[in-house]
C-alpha cells in the first residue's frame, strides 16, 4: 500500500513556468558503475508571469546532488531545499547562470527512463519526464533551450559517442577515455534530449532534400545486426520524400541517426536528431522478419522521422496535448503506409486494431478524452485514445477541410508555430483560419471521452422518389463524464441501385448535386437527410472508410450484408459489410452456444466467401482481410458480458465449418500460390504470402495428413520468415503434437541466438489457444532466453498471453488472473511503465460474468495492497477499482 496518495494534475491549472533556460550545456562522464552529469544553463525570468522574482523549483528524481552554484558561487545547503522530486532556489536576479553536477546510477536503472545501460550501452529515454532522472531541469515541454552535448567514456568500451544536432568536436581524453560535442541550433524541450554511447557499427547513407542539401543517414546498430538495416534506411529515404511532397516539410539538420537498442520500453523515440528505436522497429531481414514486421519497421521509422516537425519544431505546450503530436503524426504516418501500400488494405489493418482495442479502452474505467483534462501519472496516458483515436480525429479534421484545404491548414500551423510550444486549439485554430471554417462544435472530439453511438434508419417513399435517413447520436457516460453532447460526425456515403451501382445524390434543401458518393455532416443529436429523384429503393453504403471512429447501426438485413459484400463499389465497405455479417452470424452462435443448442452456420457466410476467393479482381491482401473471422477480442469489446469460452468455442467451430464447406475452393487457391518463387518483399508478394498462409490456416483445421505433411514442409524449406512463422503457428496450434514439438525445438535451436526471432518463438506460444496455456506460459518464463528485464520478452510472453490468449487468460479458476497480477507486482518495482501497461487486461473486468468479476477483483486489490506501489500501477489500479 502507498503511504501518501500520488497526486492527480489538472489541465486547467496550467501556468507558464516562472523562468526559462535559453542555453543547457550538459556534460557527462559516462563510467561503469556510476555517471556524472555537469549542467550549466542559461535561466531568465519570464517576464510575462511578472517583476518579482519567484522561487526557482527544478525537477529532479533519483540524483545525487554533487555540486550547485549559482553565477559561479556554490551555493551553501541552507540556500537551496531539496526533495525528492525538487531542487528549490532562490535567485537574486532576473537572469543568472547555473551549474549543477548530479551523480546518477545508470547501470542500475531497470525503469528504463532517464540513462540507462541496454546491453553494452548507454542510452536515454526522456519523454515523457525522464529527463528529471538524469539532472535537475524545468522538465516540461514548454521550456524549449538550445542543447550543446559533450559526453566522455572509454574510447574502448564506447568507439560512439551520440547525441542531437550536429557534431562539432571530439578528442582523446586522459586514462584512454575520449569525448566527443554535440550542437543542436533548435530549441527544444529536455524531453527530446538524447544520448547514445557504445561499440556500435554504422550503415551510412544520403539524402537530398527538396532544396538540394545533402543529409548524412546513419543507423547504428551492434555489430551482428548489420545486415538488417536495409529496410529501415530505405524506409527512411522513403520518408523524406514524401513528407516533402505530400507536406511540403524538409528535414532541417545535416545528419539524422537512428540507433537501435535491445531494452526500450516502447517502440521508439523521435529525440531531435538522434532517433532511439526499440531494435525491433529497425532490424528487418527476410530470414529473421515477417512480413508484418517489415511494415512495423517501415510505419515507425516513418513516425519518428515525421514527429521531426509534428512533434519537435512544433511541440506541445504541456502534456494533456500529447496527442496534438501523436494523433497528427499516427495520422501521417497511416497515410504514408496507405500510399507505399495498398491504401484500402491499412484502413482496414486501422479500423480493426481501433475497433477491438482502443474502444475497449473507451468504455472501461481508464477512457479518458483525446485532450485528458486530467493525470496522475503521464507515462499512462500513451494510450490508444491518445494516439489511434486522436490519428481519428485528424483524420476527419482531413475529411471536412478536404485534402487541399488540410495541406493549406498545416502549412498555416507549421508557419505560425514553428519553434513554439502550442495546443491542440491553435491545431484546429490553423485549419479554421486557412480554410474560413468554425471547428467549434467539432472540437468537441477532443474533450469528450467514450465511443459515439450512431444509430441510423431509411425510409423509402416510392411515391415521392425520396429515400430519408435520419441519424441519431449518442455517446454512453464515461468516469467523470456523464452528460455528453452531440459531435460533428462526417459520414461518407453513397445510395447504390439493385444492381450496386452508385446513384446520383441529391439532398431536397440544396440546388447543386452531391454527385455518386458525398460526406454528410452530422451535427444534432437528431439529423435528417432527404434524398430525391431516385428511380428505385437504394442501399445505402454508410460510413465507408469508416469516416467517423463511432458505432453506427443500420437496420440491414443479412441480404442486404451478402449484396453489399458482393457489390458495394467502395472496397472498405465491402470487406466492412463481411465484418458485420460475421459478427452477426457470430453472435446468433454464441446464443447457440449458451442455450446448448447445435451451431448451425449460416450459408449466407459461405456464399459470400466463395465469391470473394474465387473473384480473381480482388487484391488478394483484401481476400485475407475478408475471409479473417472478427477476432475473439473484437466480440468481447461487442458483448455486454462476454462469454469468452462460448466466443472461443464459435470461433473455432465457425473456422473448422467454414473450412470444411469451402475446402475445395480454397484448397485450389492455397496451391496456386503456393509455388515455390523466390522471395521479393514487394507489395503483391506480401499480399500473396497473406491469403497463402491464412488459407493455410483454414486447411489445416481439416487435420488431414497431406495438409500437415505441406505445413510441415513449408515450415523446413521456406525461404522466408513469413511463411516459416505462419506455418509454426498453424503447427502450435494443431492436435499435431509430435510435428508441432520437432518444429517448435528446431525453430529454437535455429534461432536462439536472434533475440527478435526468439520473442516470435515465445508469443506464438503465448498466444495459443491450445488447452493448458497458463502452464505453457510458467514454462516458458523458465526458458534461459526468457528475461523480465527485457520489455519485448515481457510482451511476448506475458503481453501475448493476457491479452490475445482470452480462452486461457481467463480460465475460470482465475490462476490467469493471478499469474498476471505476480508479475505486474514484481515488475512494479523493476519497470512500472511496463507493469501498469500490463494491467490492461484487468482493468476490463466489468465485461465479465460474476464469478470472474470477483476473481478480477481479487487480484486487483492483491496489487493495490503491494508495498511502495509506483504512481504508474497506482493510477490504473485505483481506476479500476473505483
Ligand atoms: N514519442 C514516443 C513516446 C515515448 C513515451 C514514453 N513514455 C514514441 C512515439 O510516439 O513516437
Ligand atoms: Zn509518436
């Protein structure tokens, strides 16, 4: 149990600071068993917060305070207070210079925040507020100073030494030390600040911008890994240009690194200059990475390389607006991966991740608006809301303004705040004024927390030749939140004849036509909408591309779904009307289910799947996404209580059915891609390797010999990681014991010493839902890869069992939920930002039957009664239990 309660920090009593740094000059003396950190920065007075001159409190955590001086005085202790989160001065004037040396342990550090050693080097993680735990600062995003970096260790240990900006001197030091300095000429916040040093290898390569400047590229990596940087340097490149072209944005600096570490607590970090990235967002080779982390890479370079101006020369003025530069940039970067790839195909891989996951989120005890108005602890507000939901909410802002009108917008917000520290207001404030519009109302998005609900219904006049939709909105009540207003809901759509061609749209208020396919602008809680001139009863193709992240209904029948799956013009919507169809016939089976009664499928669902497979137009990616049942998470988030046992027996009965009735069908597809072809990692081989191996899951559920004969086949002489992956996933998760045991020892002999390759051998078997998951998982944390220090083994062992191994995690004698809650514990004290990201799966515990509730609860209350509890775990426990 904590002793005092960690306090909650609000939005509205947000103050500029007292004072500024204009100049932070750091040097550091990098040693084994400790680090000396000397700072000397520039301060001055804010003049706008007044005359006199205030106290100056300085954040800092876990320093030991060596040495502080003021305008070269030392300062006597009884000049300054100190506690444990900060440094107290008094100045005498309004700007003065300080020097601070702190003496931190970085070797020790297992939180993984401020420096910290990851294998043989030294590295930084400071967003949010790490930098605290490295010297004492103002650490907050709107102190932006200008950064000059010197860092000294061993020449042999430490060959590299990094951090932001430019390069500007470096030499011997005594005792076979060196030290190299760092200028960065942008101000910015200390959470940008980074550090790198180590015996790393470099992959070099260029960059001309649009106006002709030559950019040095460098990705350091440890030495074995060289050959894996590949991707994430052309995906770099990549980048570049299409910031440059689609935002007109180029990069600013002479050089841009990129530095891949083992231990990183998310997936990498924009720090100005100097990218931190967790190693499994740069290393991708055919041999050792799938197809799914080729695009993993490729998305997160691309992300980090993009914060560059949303995020670093535009930054955020405190940190309740942490999605104006997350949400943005999860925007651009879904459009980048949407126009490298196949763009219908990311919407769909976006809107499946958003629905089964960050709506989840909204409806638990831990929703929260895109903008929080409030906080305990800020590393717990990176979250789905913040990023996919706010990559939403930009994503209208483009739909509303058009894509001419939202390039203007951000041209405007890039001119207007560049080098300044801003809201998300002044965000939509840029695309109001650039494009004559008031967002008041839409603004709304930002501070209202849950999922909306949008209840639509048609009505057909043949008379009249009019079809009226009239919409309704709605949103449930949140903590905190239980009045909610009306939001403005652009919903894309068009009105499709018998024959599924797209009408014409004309609205009975307005002269002009909307042509085939328009966006209506919900505003009311209550809207009409009346179409005239139409020949015939449309269908209405609501939503498409899933224009709002809301929960729209219409009263479609299941032929109008199977018409719509066939027929709808727009792809998202095709595979859209599939979903809905499944979750439907899904949903009719778990009543099924729970009444004890056969399950018997729906033939509609088969008829729509043949068409699909056998529509040799369609991208087979699309394929793979439509015959892809809901998945069992998704059906929870539907449920009001879920049945995960009835959901997981549905889903397994519905594969087998559906494999059976179409086994033919796609027997013959499965072989036709199946010939063997050399491995290119282009666009239509990747969609091929996607229905291939999901076709080859379906087949195996028929357990015929032949079948498993060609997985197993597949699994030895695949020349790439993608189908050698999914063929050990259909093996782990078949009866096949004795092919699934030999696979999975070979896979582990092959690979062990490829720690990413291995947290695929380990999440694999994490996630099966195979009887006898929790043991598997005991067992597997006693493997010698296996390391809890490690946050990508953490996620693919602990992470891939609660929360994508539901049947298992939640066994009904709650030891799931007991295994969770020890490691939670003991990782509170070792990295608290992993363990409260674990807590997740607990906090949905409402969704449960009674028996679970009470089990759930237990073991949230066994955390909450944990000695020195971090903030972190605090702020999520007592959430989910209030
Ligand atoms: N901005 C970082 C987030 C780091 C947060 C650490 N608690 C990663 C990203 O969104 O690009
Ligand atoms: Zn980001």
């Amino acid at each position: 149990m904590r002793t005092e309660q960690p306090k909650t920090i609000y939005l509205k009593d947000y103050r500029q600071p007292d004072y500024w740094i204009a100049e932070t000059h750091l040097t550091f003396e990098l040693f084994e068993d400790h680090a000396l950190v000397h700072s000397r920065l520039a301060v001055q007075r804010n003049a706008e917060q007044g005359k006199k001159l205030p106290p100056l409190v300085l954040d800092g955590q876990q320093l030991q305070l060596i040495s502080l001086a003021l305008d070269d005085v030392e300062l006597s202790e009884d000049s300054y207070q100190l506690d444990a989160d900060h440094l107290t001065l008094h100045p005498g004037s309004a700007e003065f210079e300080l020097a601070i040396t702190t003496r931190i342990e970085p070797q020790n550090n297992t939180a993984l925040e401020g420096l910290y050693k990851s294998g043989g080097m030294f590295c930084t993680q400071c967003e949010a507020e790490g930098f605290r735990k490295i010297t004492y600062y103002l650490d907050r995003p709107d102190v932006m100073s200008r950064f000059t970096t010197t860092v000294i260790a061993d020449r042999g240990d430490y060959p590299v030494l990094l951090s932001n900006g430019n390069p500007v001197a470096s030499g011997e030091h005594e005792a076979g030390r060196h030290w190299a300095t760092w200028e960065d000429p942008f101000p910015k916040p200390a959470y940008l600040f980074a550090l790198v040093a180590g015996d790393l290898v470099l992959i070099q390569d260029s960059f001309t911008t649009m106006s002709g400047r030559d950019i040095d590229l460098r990705i350091y990596v440890e030495p074995e890994n060289r050959e894996q940087c590949g991707h994430a340097m052309d995906s770099l490149k990549r980048s570049m240009r299409w910031d440059e072209e689609v935002y007109g944005r180029e990069y600013d600096l002479d050089i841009f690194m990129i530095v891949a570490v083992n231990d990183f607590n998310m997936g990498a970090m924009e720090n100005k200059g100097l990218n931190i990235f967790n190693s499994s967002c740069v290393l991708a080779h055919p041999d050792t990475a799938t197809d799914l982390a080729f695009q993993r890479v490729e998305s997160v370079v691309a992300h980090e390389y993009f914060h560059n101006w949303s995020g670093n020369r535009v930054t955020c003025r405190d940190w309740f607006q942490l999605s104006l530069k997350e949400g943005f940039t999860v925007f651009r970067d879904s459009q980048f991966s949407g126009d490298m790839n196949s763009a219908t195909v990311k919407r769909i891989e976006d809107v499946t991740f958003l629905r089964a996951n960050q709506f989840a989120e909204d409806a638990g005890p831990m929703a929260h608006p895109v903008r929080p108005d409030s906080f305990i602890e800020i590393a717990n507000f990176y979250t789905l809301t913040v990023y996919e939901k706010g990559s939403e909410v930009v994503g209208m802002l483009h739909t509303l303004c058009g894509a001419d009108g939202f390039r203007k917008g951000t041209d405007l917000y890039f001119e207007r705040h560049d080098g300044q520290a801003v809201t998300c207001d002044d965000f939509v404030k840029a695309l109001e004024d650039a494009n004559g519009l008031d967002l008041t109302r839409f603004k709304r998005w930002y501070s209202q927390a849950g999922t909306p609900r949008l209840e639509m219904n048609g009505h057909w006049d043949a008379n009249a030749g009019e079809f009226r939709l009239l919409c309704r909105q709605s949103c449930p009540p949140t903590p905190g939140q239980t009045d909610k207003q009306p939001l403005v809901i652009p919903l894309r759509m068009a009105l499709l004849d018998s024959q599924g061609a797209e009408m014409s749209l004309q609205l009975a208020d307005e002269t002009g036509s909307r042509g085939t396919e328009t966006v209506l602008a919900i505003t009311e809680a209550e809207q009409l909408f009346v179409f005239t001139g139409l020949r015939e009863e449309p269908l209405p193709s609501l939503l498409r591309g899933f224009s709002a992240p809301v929960k729209m209904t219409y009263p479609y029948s299941r032929d109008d779904r199977v018409f719509l799956a066939k027929h709808d013009p727009d792809g998202f919507n095709r595979w859209e009307a599939a979903q809905a169809l499944a979750v439907e016939v899904m949903q009719g089976l778990v009543t099924m289910a729970q009444a004890g009664r056969p399950l018997m499928l729906d033939q509609r669902m088969v008829d729509v799947y043949r068409s699909v497979l056998n529509n040799p137009e369609l991208d087979p990616a699309m394929v793979a996404e439509i015959i892809r049942l809901p998945s069992e998470a998704y059906m929870v988030e539907l449920a009001e209580q879920a049945d995960i046992d009835a959901i997981h027996k549905v889903r397994e009965t519905l594969r087998a059915e559906l494999a059976q009735a179409l086994h033919d069908d796609m027997l013959a597809v499965w072989q036709r891609l199946s010939v063997p072809q050399p491995y290119t990692p282009d666009a239509a081989s990747v969609a091929r390797r996607s229905l291939k191996n999901t076709l080859l899951g379906y087949l195996m559920l028929s357990e015929s010999e032949e079948i498993v004969a060609a997985c197993v086949r597949q699994f030895i002489e695949a020349n790439n990681m993608t189908d050698r992956q999914a063929a050990l996933v259909a093996l782990v998760n078949s009866p096949f014991e004795e092919q699934k045991q030999a696979a999975l020892a070979e896979f582990a002999r092959q690979w062990q010493d490829y720690p990413l390759v291995m947290d695929q051998w380990f999440s694999v078997q994490a996630a099966s839902g195979q009887p006898g998951g929790l043991e598997r998982v005991q067992a597997l944390m006693q493997h010698p890869a296996f390391n809890l220090r490690n946050p990508n083994k953490v996620r693919a062992v602990v992470g891939a069992f609660a929360n994508q191994n539901l049947v298992n995690f939640h066994r009904l004698d709650g030891a799931g939920y007991g295994f969770l809650a020890d490691q939670i514990i003991t990782l509170n004290s070792l990295n608290p930002q992993i363990a409260a990201r674990l807590m997740t799966p607990l906090t949905r515990w409402r969704k449960y039957d009674p028996a679970r509730q009470a089990l759930m609860q237990e073991q949230l209350q066994r955390i909450m009664a944990t000695d020195d509890l971090s903030a972190d775990v605090y702020e999520v426990v007592s959430k989910s239990l209030a």
